[in-house]
C-alpha cells in the first residue's frame, strides 16, 4: 500500500513518517526547506517542492495531481492541512476522514479512531476513506537507518486567494507533553501579571506552564505551543494543575490522560471538578501564594 | 456597500451524558444549543451588516425543525432564517453538499461558517463549501476587512498569522479568536419573533461513506475530593505534591 504524506509542518511530517512507515511504503511531499531534514524518516521519496504554498486551493490541486499514485493520502492536522486535505477530498471524490487518532487497513477498509463529541467520546469507525488528516503528538519522531531518494517537484497551481505577510507568533521549543508537571492556567488568571505567580509555582514544582485556548491562542499571554486540548496538545503528566481553568470538554480532551489533575477555582460548579482528583475551591490568588508557602515549608522540613 | 451574506449555524446537543453501564453516550431528545463557533460566524456576519448595510440569511442544516437555536441567531441580528432537515451526524460531506445547495439557489457574497464545531470538530465544512460552490475561501480569519468586492482577513495559522485575500463571492470561516459574540437583547429576542423563517427537507440523497463501530467515552475515574476549606485543602494538597514530586 502506497501513501504519500504532506504537512507543512516539520514536526508533523517526521511524526506521520514514524506511526505509519510501518504500515504503508511512505513517501514525504514537503515545503522545500523542509526536504532535507526529512531523509531517514523511512520514506521511500522525499518530494520536495519547488516552493511554500500557503493557499489550500492550489495546494489541494497540486497533491491531487500526484493522488493517483497512491492508495492513501496523509496531511497533518494543522490549518492549512485540514483545508488542503477536504479540498483534495472535494476534487477526488475520495471519502476523508479527520483528525485520525489511529489507523489500521483491513480488506481494502480503513478502520479509524478520532475524538468525538468535543473529545467526550472516541468515535472507531470504518469506511473507504483514502484520504486523512492525522491528528498531533501520536508517537515520538524516530529516525531508521534507511535513506531516502530526493527528488524535486514544481508545484505551479494558481489560487483563488492572494497570500501575503506572514507574521510568525512568539514560539518557544518547550514541549509541554515531554513535562512530568505541568501548572496550566485559564481565563480565571484574569491579568497578565498573575502569570509571574503562578510561574514561581511551577518552578518550585519543577513544572511547565501551560494554558487554555483563550489563554494561549486568543490573549498570547503564553505560546500557541502551550496549549492544551482538543485544538492544542495532548498531555499525560504525573501532576497537571488546572488553574482557573473552567474545564470544558475541549480542554480536558488534552488532559485527560494526566496521572493526578488538581484544580484551583472559585466556582464550585466548574466542570473541572468532576476531572480532577484533588481540587480547592477559591480565589487562585489567595490559594496560589498559599501553596507556594506550604511547599517551601515542607522542602526545609 | 451592502453585501448579502448567509451564515451557517449549527446546533449541537448542550449537554452529551454518558451511560454508565455502557459508557456510551446518550443522544435521544437532546437539549440543543448554538454550536461555539456558529456564534462567532453570526456575530461577525452582523458586525460586517452593521458596518456596510446588507442582509443577513441564517442557515440551519438539522435533524428536526426545532427554531430555538435558529430564533437565536435572528436575535443576534440575522434578517431571515431558513431551516433545513434531513441531518446525519457525523457525515460533513453530506452536510456540505446540502448546504451548498441551497447556498446556490441564494444570492449572495459572503458565506460565514466556523472553522470546525465544537462537538464533531471534522472542519471540512468550509473548505467542502468553497470547492461546491466554486469561490474563494479565506479561511480561520481572526480579522476581516472589507472595501467594496475584496476581502482581507488575517489567518489563524498555527504558529503563523497570514495576511490573506480575495474577491467576493467567498467563503470566510472564523474562530473563537475572531469576536466576542454578543448576547441578544431582550428586545430583539422579541423582535425575531416576527423575522422571516422558512423550514424545508432536504432534497439532497445521502450515501453512506462509513459505519460507526464503537462511540465510547473516555474512561476518567478521578478521584474527585474537592476541598472548600482553603487551609486544608492547601495542606493536604501540599502532601499530594511532595509524594509525586521532589519538591
Ligand atoms: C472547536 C473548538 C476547539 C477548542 N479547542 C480548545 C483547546 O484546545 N483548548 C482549550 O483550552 N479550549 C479549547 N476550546 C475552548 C473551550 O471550549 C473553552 O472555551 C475554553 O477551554 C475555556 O477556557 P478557560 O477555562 O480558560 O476559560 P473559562 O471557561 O472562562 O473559565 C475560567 C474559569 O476560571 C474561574 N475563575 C475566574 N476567576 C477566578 C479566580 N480568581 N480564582 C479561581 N478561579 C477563577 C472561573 O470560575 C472559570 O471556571 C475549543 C473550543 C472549540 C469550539
């Protein structure tokens, strides 16, 4: 079984290449800065493309150009990816499945797993999909000892949509789902500032910080790297406080694995506390400083 | 210049509750709600009516004809609402195709939908629309820019913010990040009362693409000890965090 796999981000195309090199003969479609990094993932053929192409459309044309090589097409779940991947879906008629979670081929059917009523659920199913979006995180990146070929291909496919500037977000290279603590705030921090507490909480705790959605993707007040949930990252640290967090279903779908979940609220209905094994209800910003207090104590004891 | 503009709204079940005894989750007769980010699709629809003039059709593909969710929509400033039945869950192609139908025997020059929703979260809806309908789409727009036929928007990328654009007709689909959707007044929660609003099946044959072999919940047995005494709860929650972690 061919399968060619596309994302336009690195990370996501060396952790495609690792869950299904074992599966399917892979080969890497990439943006061209990606290409060389990409050698020693276990694919057959690196594609590397002439240039970035930032607009689904013509992205989605392009791929579906080279689709009839391939019984299966891949594109990591990032914007750009799920666009481009419904378009090529669109164009070929082929049945798409997203935001796949695990993949297993059994005569000529796909059988998938994907998170399903806001991550409530985990919805397996089985259909004739040939094209997938994958979701993040699924297994660690690892390199094997084979090589691959390189090869250049020139993507000239107009768009409908004019790209302009792009703006690159403040990043930073922690990996919150390597953290064994993590200390992850939510709207209830309210200002900026409170983050500086919360911050000593995390490093008493030997802990990464992390955020909701809001927190990270709307106020930046933490990288987009930081966020936890549906939209965001899958953790499973041995401690995950939930701090002013409400815990909605899109947020504790990335966290659900955690090993002990504490959370700080003021409102004793937040759903995060039906997700958490130890929680205090109060204002954070009496609880925190108490907190940081109590662990300093008991260290010099 | 006043632009016509149709938003897709999606109502989803307000509460999923899970049976115990087969972890599965319970659907019949659910309470329905507006989906998140069809709150932001028709919040920013109105903003755009109020800034340029217009008229603002709501569009609801769903499994019975109940107008709550709809009426809510026509409060937050839709002109006209037009309801359609027939929804499958969990088959965004046909949805989109049902959707796109419609859309065509309409005019306009701007669809608004969210990027994804929050129950299904596939997000293929409106890229599905823009390929259907054979225009442009702009698509996770946190800002939205208009003069006269052309659209800017500033994309949500990821770790990238992009400025993009393109002529109406076009697809713009928003995110929670775009606005804050506003909660209608009570007198406009009266007025939509006398709003237009039409219900219709759909015409549109649906093909099955995929079965459904198990739908379970994730287990989550959490201990759950809540304290509301703050100095014991810190106490003993202090104890919890020595025994994990070195501190
Ligand atoms: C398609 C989709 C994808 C999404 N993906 C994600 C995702 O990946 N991650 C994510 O997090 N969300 C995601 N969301 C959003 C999610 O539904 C919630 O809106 C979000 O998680 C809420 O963030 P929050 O808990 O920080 O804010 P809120 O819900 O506003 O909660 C704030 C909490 O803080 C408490 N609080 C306020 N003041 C204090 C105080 N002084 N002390 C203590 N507690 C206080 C309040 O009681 C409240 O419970 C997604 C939504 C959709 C529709």
């Amino acid at each position: 079984m061919r399968a060619l796999l596309f994302s336009d981000k690195l990370a996501f195309s060396e952790m495609m290449a690792s869950l299904l090199r074992d599966g399917f003969d892979i080969d890497i479609l990439a943006f061209p800065d990606h290409a060389a990094d990409l050698t020693g993932y276990g694919a057959k053929e690196i594609k590397g493309m002439e240039k970035e192409d930032y607009a689904a459309d013509s992205l989605a044309d392009f791929i579906a150009g080279m689709s009839k090589d391939y019984d299966y097409i891949f594109i990591g779940a990032t914007v750009l990816g799920r666009e481009a991947a419904t378009m090529l879906s669109a164009l070929t008629g082929n049945v798409m499945k997203s935001e796949i979670t695990k993949i297993e081929i059994s005569g000529g059917k796909a059988r998938t797993s994907r998170l399903y009523y806001g991550g409530k659920t985990v919805l397996e199913e089985e259909s004739d999909a040939k094209i997938f979006t994958v979701s993040q995180g699924l297994v660690e990146p690892s390199r094997t000892a084979a090589s691959s070929k390189t090869t250049k291909v020139v993507n000239q496919k107009t768009s409908k949509i004019t790209v302009g500037e792009k703006i690159e977000k403040p990043s930073t290279s922690v990996d919150i789902t390597k953290a064994s603590v993590i200390v992850s705030i939510g709207r209830g921090i309210g200002k900026k500032e409170g983050i500086e507490k919360i911050k000593e909480l995390a490093t008493l705790l030997h802990g990464e910080l992390a955020g909701s959605r809001p927190i990270c993707s709307d106020y930046h007040w933490l990288e987009v790297e930081r966020q936890v949930g549906l939209s965001g990252k899958t953790v499973s640290p041995k401690i995950y406080m939930a701090i002013g967090i409400s815990g909605q279903i899109q947020h504790v779908a990335g966290m659900r694995n955690s090993k002990t979940v504490i959370a700080i609220n003021n409102d004793k209905t937040a759903p995060i506390f039906q997700e958490c094994d130890y929680g205090i209800v109060g204002d954070l910003y009496s609880v925190v400083p108490l907190l940081i207090n109590a662990i300093k104590q008991t260290g010099q004891s | 210049m006043p632009y016509n503009i149709i938003v897709c709204v999606k109502q989803i079940a307000d509460e999923v509750r899970i049976d115990p005894s087969t972890n599965e989750p319970v659907i019949s007769n659910p309470q329905y709600r507006m989906e998140d980010l069809s709150k932001n699709a028709v919040e920013e629809a109105v903003r755009i009516k109020e800034k340029y003039g217009g008229k603002i059709t709501a569009l609801m593909f769903c499994s019975d004809s109940s107008t709550p969710v709809m009426k809510e929509a026509l409060a937050m400033g839709a002109d006209e609402g037009i309801i359609i039945t027939g929804y499958k869950e969990n088959s965004p192609d046909f949805s989109a195709a049902v959707l796109a139908e419609k859309i065509k025997s309409l005019q306009y020059d701007i669809v608004i939908a969210g990027y994804a929703s929050a129950d299904s979260y596939t997000a293929q809806i409106p890229a599905r629309l823009s390929k259907l309908l054979g225009v442009p789409l702009l698509g996770s727009a946190i800002k939205v820019d208009i003069s006269g036929k052309k659209i800017d928007i500033l994309r949500e990328a990821d770790d990238l913010d992009i400025k993009e654009s393109a002529d109406m007709p076009a697809v713009i689909s928003v995110t929670q990040e775009t606005n804050q959707p506003r909660l209608p007044l009570l007198a406009n929660i009266i007025a939509s009362a006398r709003k237009p609003l039409k219900v219709e099946a759909t015409a549109v044959q649906y093909k099955e693409t995929s079965k459904i072999i198990s739908d379970k919940a994730q287990q989550s047995s959490r201990k759950r000890i809540i304290y509301e005494d703050i100095n014991k709860g810190v106490q003993e929650i202090t104890k919890v965090l020595k025994q994990e972690v070195a501190v």
